[in-house]
C-alpha cells in the first residue's frame, strides 16, 4: 500500500511538472502549401521559436496542379503562394480570405513601385512574395554587340542558334512589348501585329522552348535564348559566360503571392506568418538564400551588390516601369489561342 501511494505521488509530481512547463498544450500547427525550396530553412526555425507553433510545409510543381488539389477537396491548409494570376482566379471564386491589415504592420515596407503593376494593388485578399521576369541570355564569347532589346531575335547572325520560350503569352507578350504595346491587350489588330513579329523571329530560331533552352545555352549549342531569370541563375553557377538582360521595352514580371485559404484554421497565425515575411531583415536574408526578389523597399539597400547588380533578379525602376504581370484574360484568352495557331502553323 505504502508502495502504491509512493507511486501515485511520483505520477501526480510528475504530471503538474509537465503542466508547468507547458509540454501538455499543444502547439499551434500552421500548414504552408508552397514551391519546393521556398523559403531558408533557419527563418521557418526562427518563427516557430518566435511564435511557439510548429510549421509543416507541402510543396507543388505548378499553380494548375495546386488548384486542381484544392478543387478536388484537399484541405487543412492555412496559407499558399500561388502566382498573381492564379490569385485572382482563386479569388473570383470565393477561395480567399480577405486580409485584416491591423495585423500586418509590416505592409509599410512593401514595395509601392511594384504595387502599380499588381493585379491586387491594395493588397485586400493578397501579399507579393517572391518576384521573377522573363529576358534574355546569352553567351558572351559568341553574341557579339549584345543590346537588351527584343530586337536581338531579328539578329540573323544568329539564326538557328536563338530559343524563344513555348508560351503564348510570354513570345506573344514580347513582340507586344516590342510593338509599344501591353502584353495583356485583347486588341485585335495589336495582337495581329504582333503575331507577324513572332513569325518573322521565328525564322532566326532553333525553336520554341521551355526546358532544354537553360542546358543548350550552357553547352553552347544556343548562342542567345528567352527565359526566366530562375533558370538562368541556375546555368550562370555553371557558366561565367552566360550572361542576362532584360529588354528596355519590357517585359512580363510574375509575382507569387501569399494568401489565406478561406478554410484556414490558423488564420491569426497565418497573418503572423505574413507579417513575419516582409519584416525587412527576414526579407533580406530570403532573397539572398533563394535568390528571388522579395519586393520589400527596406529591405533592398541591405542587399548584396550580387544582389543588386543582377537584372536577373532586380530590374531597374525604368524598366519595372514598362513591364506587366501576366493576367488570366478569362473568354479572350482564346484570341491569343488563335494568334499562337498561326504562328505556330507559318513557315
């Protein structure tokens, strides 16, 4: 008996110990649904610790498969980082919760340049992320008189030797910047005009590419491709030859954004979390590690020269001013369908 009641007394020390301690509440759990490789890993650690939660990240590959995902019936996710355009289809159809700004003090610091181009300006039901844009590589030693215009496609020097991406919107959008035009336009004639653009470049190309574009530039077997700045900081740590421009005229930039699912369970935690991103010092060391831009205006003199200096990753305010995020354009995407069929069809 005796035993016994020393027993229970160990057990009942031991149970108001972990009470104390706290070790019996369980952590808050906010679920990330993100790109791989989306964010450095000693931030993730840092806010857990900040905020006594646990953070569990799943990734997708593309917008389309996240979406089909979420349409489908998978659910227990607090926050994602779809792109702009996928944003606003999210939101359109009810997806989305709307942002509570007294929770985000840190709005202050992002960037208002950048905010005149976003398909959600007043940041109601989204936040910019992690910035990217299209342009042009080259290899140094073969491309001779280089200049960031979209006009280097009519270098016949160059013929066979030059990719343009596989995209509609991204070739289609090119020729548009190059004509003066936006490269969201559903004006019938812009949109013919361009398309005689692409046909004429298309005779100096190798051919329409997404994906062997980055390994062809770096074994040389390309001289001069359009791509996106992502991939070609990948090839340039391979390659000091590979070098990148973005044209004058423009180009498209995208946005990932971060936003609240309108089931989220954890929805003070994931504005937390926002909150967190655009904290100016947290925004410098995640552009620094994935080597994307984070528009935060206070964060940017802190950058790296590398950093700095890159058109692959920072555009000038002269050039950011000229390009476009990309839009779902809804029943007139079905002209540039059209326009991309008879480019694709000339010779």
């Amino acid at each position: 008996m005796k035993k016994n009641l020393i027993g229970m007394l160990i057990v009942f020390v031991m149970a108001f110990a972990l009470l104390q301690s706290g070790c019996s509440r369980p952590k808050s759990v906010l679920h990330i649904y993100t790109w791989a490789d989306y964010i450095k890993p000693e931030l993730v650690k840092r806010f857990e610790q900040e905020n006594n939660c646990q953070v569990v990240i799943d990734t997708f590959d593309s917008n389309e498969a996240m979406y089909a995902k979420l349409k489908a019936g998978a659910s227990g996710y607090d926050l994602i980082t779809p792109s702009s355009y996928m944003v606003k289809i999210m939101f359109s159809q009810g997806m989305l919760k709307p942002l509570n700004h007294d929770l985000l003090p840190n709005l202050k610091h992002v960037d208002p340049d950048y905010l005149k181009i976003a398909l959600d300006p007043p940041m109601h039901h989204s936040v910019p992320y992690m910035l990217t844009n299209t342009g042009i590589a080259y290899l140094k030693s073969k491309v001779k008189d280089f200049k960031p215009t979209w006009a280097m496609f009519d270098r016949k020097d160059l013929k066979g030797r030059m990719t343009m991406l596989n995209d509609m919107r991204e070739t289609i959008g090119a020729a548009l910047k190059s004509l003066g035009y936006s490269l969201n336009t559903t004006n019938e004639k812009e949109l013919e005009a361009a398309r005689d653009v692409v046909i004429r470049w298309k005779r100096n190309l190798a051919k329409f590419e997404n994906e062997q574009y980055k390994t062809g530039l770096a074994s040389g077997e390309f001289k001069l491709v359009h791509g996106y700045s992502g991939d070609i900081l990948q090839v340039q740590a391979e390659s000091k030859d590979i070098a990148f421009g973005v044209p004058v005229e423009g180009t498209s930039v995208a946005c990932d954004d971060l936003v609240i699912l309108k089931d989220a369970a954890q929805v003070e935690l994931a504005h937390t979390f926002i909150n967190f991103i655009h904290d100016p010092d947290v925004a410098l060391q995640n552009t620094e590690f994935i080597k994307y831009l984070c528009p935060n205006k206070d964060a940017y003199p802190k950058l790296s020269d590398e950093i700095k200096n890159n058109p692959a990753i920072f555009l000038s305010p002269e050039i950011r001013a000229k390009s476009e995020v990309i839009t779902d354009l809804g029943a007139e995407n079905a002209k540039y369908t059209k326009v991309w069929d008879q480019i694709k069809a000339a010779e």
